[in-house]
C-alpha cells in the first residue's frame, strides 16, 4: 500500500506554479548579511533610531523585527519631521498595522518627495513582511532627507537574489544593489567637475560665463557633470533630473535640493508642491534664492525671474555655487595637475 502511494501521488499534491504567476520578491543573499559594511550599516541605523526616539523610551534591537508595525516609523515621522498622523498608538491585529503603516509610509514619501510610490524600494506589504532590504532601503533614505548630518558607512552593497514565477517556471538572477552610496562614483564625478572649471581659460569669479563662450561639446560635459551631481543628492528623494534646463524653473527640485544638502527641511507648507502658475513659480525660486543668501551662498547677478525663465547661465551658476560647497563637506577632492 505504501509503495502505491509513493508511486501515484494524487494530482492535487503537485505544485500549481500558474498560480504564483507574475509573482516577484527579491532576497539578501545571506553571506551578504555576514559583510562588516553590511553590519556596520546596521548598527549606526539603530543607533540613530534610538538616539531620535530615546525621550520616546523606544529601544530598537532588530530593524527587520521591529519596524513592521508602524510604530517605530509613527515615531520617526513625528520627531524628524514633525508630523503627527491620525493613527493608533499600538497596532496589536495585521489589518490594523498593515493600516497604520499605509498612513504612516504615505505621510513619509510626501516627505521625502516621493510622489509616485512605484519609484519607491519599500511599501507596506514588504515593510510588514519584515523585509529587510526594503527596511534598510527606507531607513537609508529617510537619514539622507532628515538628518543628512548622520555619517553612514559608504558603499555598502548587498548581493539580491531576485526570484521571479513566469510561464516557463521559476527564475532567479542574482546582482549587486548598493544602499549607500559609492563613494568612488561620486569622487570621480567632483574631479570631472574640478577640471571643467579649472582650466587657465577660466576663472574662479564667473566660470559660467566662461563656459558658455566654449564649444558646445564642452558646454554639453559641464552640464552633464552638475547633472550627476545633482541626481546624487536628490536620488534618495526618489527624484531624478534629466534636463537642467527646465526642471529647475518652478523652484520645487531646487528648494528640495538646498534642503538636502543643507540638511533642514522644508515644510510643504512653506512652498508649492505642485505649482500651478507664474506667481507660485516666483514665490517657490524667491524662497531658494532667500535660503541661499541665509546659508552665506551668495551668487552675483541672479534674478528669480532668470531661474523662471529657464536662463541657463542663472540654472547653472546655482547649481555649480551648491557643488562647490559641498564637495568639500562630503569628500576632498584630490588635486589635479592641468
């Protein structure tokens, strides 16, 4: 009798992979878990998150273990960016805390500038399911936006399994995927930027008007530089610039990046998300121009009206005024010989 069971299993027993059809999930490989840069990451984030909601007597051990139920999140919200959601304190069934972590996570990608929630690495399904790449991916970020002061340990990269059901069965690919960032890329970009505008062509005071008279391949690798710059401090935002000629002229991706390099932030209240005409354009590049006179940063013969307008003299001494900066802050930039 046994060996008839053994040999004709019933047909229910099999595994129906159309069902799981379409399904994805990624995977930390586990010696990836085992990497001292992957450690160290993890204690500095529970550390921060202690140190934060420490008059909040919340006392972080785990970040996958205790950050599925929004409370801790609910917390951080609160305390970083001073937010305060409808929500219950403590979350004791799944529906309750899958609802609470809705509330919170939208609340959160509002403030961190993320408006389409497909360009997030997280979501409430993951964060519940106790999903630690998501969780590491959210915290990252969320220390980028509220206190960029924080000093993460850079390049920190995990080998991802990503597991994938199709028609034709299961398959699996496995890449790297970095939670901080590379520390090698950036530098290579400040020295790409250090010799574009330290050519005895040009000078220190205007080198933007100095540009502009070069050729326009010059011109064209100039722009391209700043560009990296930029997405290398608003990535994290979950946005992305493709063109510095037009997305700067509403203020919003300029007031959001003073911000994060600055490390404040600004309460959407103060500015408009979504501008809908001239004057909201002009209110949003006024307040940047008034948050860069605040910080010392002052850029000669620069007019809101000539951000608006999309004067690509004005979008670029900006830009360049921010990288000089804060090139210095993140990383020094070793000397060139010309």
């Amino acid at each position: 009798m046994a060996t008839d069971v053994f040999n004709n299993p019933r047909e229910e027993e099999h595994l129906d992979i159309a069902l799981f059809q379409g399904e994805r999930r990624k995977i930390i490989q586990p010696t990836s878990l085992q990497d001292p840069k992957v450690e160290k990451l993890k204690d500095v984030l529970v550390s921060w998150i202690n140190e934060t909601l420490k008059p909040d007597h919340i006392v972080v051990q785990s970040l996958d273990e205790d950050l599925f139920d929004g409370l801790v999140l609910h917390h951080l919200l609160a305390r970083l960016a001073g937010v305060s959601v409808s929500v219950e304190e403590i979350a004791v069934t799944a529906a309750a805390q899958i609802h609470k972590l809705g509330v919170v996570l939208e609340e959160v990608n509002k403030r961190l500038g993320i408006r389409d929630d497909a360009l997030a690495k997280w979501d409430v399904t993951l964060i519940h399911n106790k999903d630690l790449l998501a969780t590491l991916h959210l915290l990252v970020t969320m220390v980028r936006c509220f206190q960029p002061d924080v000093v993460l340990p850079p390049n920190v990269k995990v080998e991802v399994v990503l597991v994938e059901v199709n028609k034709t069965g299961i398959k699996s690919d496995i890449h790297s995927e970095y939670l901080t960032e590379e520390r090698s890329v950036k530098t290579k970009q400040n020295l790409d930027i250090r010799r574009l505008f330290s050519t005895k062509s040009m000078t220190w005071e205007d080198p933007i008007e100095k540009l502009l008279t070069l050729d326009a391949h010059r011109i064209l690798t100039a722009k391209t530089a700043i560009l990296n710059f930029v997405n290398q401090n608003v990535s994290n935002m979950g946005l992305q610039v493709a063109d510095l000629d037009t997305q700067f002229s509403d203020g919003v991706i300029l007031l959001l990046l003073i911000g994060q390099l600055e490390g404040f932030f600004v309460p959407l209240c103060d500015f408009h998300l979504t501008p809908a005409n001239h004057s909201e354009m002009v209110h949003n590049v006024t307040l940047a121009c008034d948050f860069l006179l605040d910080i010392g940063l002052n850029v000669p013969n620069i007019d809101p009206e000539d951000i608006i307008s999309r004067d690509v003299s004005a979008t670029l001494k900006v830009l360049y005024a921010l990288f000089r900066r804060h090139k210095g802050k993140r990383e020094p930039v070793a000397s060139t010989q010309d």
